[in-house]
C-alpha cells in the first residue's frame, strides 16, 4: 500500500520533507519502522523517533490501514 508520511524536526531532514509518500509491502508499524531505517538509515540514531497513526502514538504490533494518518515524532527536549 502507499502510505503519506508526516515528518518533524530531523526526521523530516532526513527523508528530505515534511510530507513524504512511501510503498510499504507490510502491515504493522514494527515493519514500517523497519523499512524506513532501511530505506533511510540516519532514522536508526533517533533512538526515541515515535509513530503515531491519526494523532495517537501507536504499539509497534498496530496493524496499518490505507487511511491511516502517520506522524513520525523525533525526540523533544525542553526543560
């Protein structure tokens, strides 16, 4: 399926825009993890890089649907 990613901060540095769209064989956010560090292999350092799939962080075992909003959210620091 393809799906539209939503990019912040590094990761959007990274694959090179805020809105980026992928093919993506698998089905779970595990898997797109996988493909993407794959695809994009600077994503492997961002240690605490979180999906979230229509606004809510979302399990790695979460099972991806065409309609699927995705957000990849880099690390925050603030104080």
């Amino acid at each position: 399926m393809k799906i539209q990613i939503r990019t912040f901060g590094p990761a959007r540095e990274i694959m090179g825009g805020g809105l980026v769209e992928v093919s993506f064989p698998g089905s779970t956010i595990d898997e797109l993890r996988a493909m993407l560090v794959s695809t994009y292999p600077a994503l492997g350092r961002l240690h605490s890089l979180l999906i979230a799939v229509n606004e809510v962080y979302a399990p790695d075992e979460q099972v991806l649907q065409p309609t699927d909003t995705i957000a990849l959210i880099p690390p925050v620091n603030g104080g």
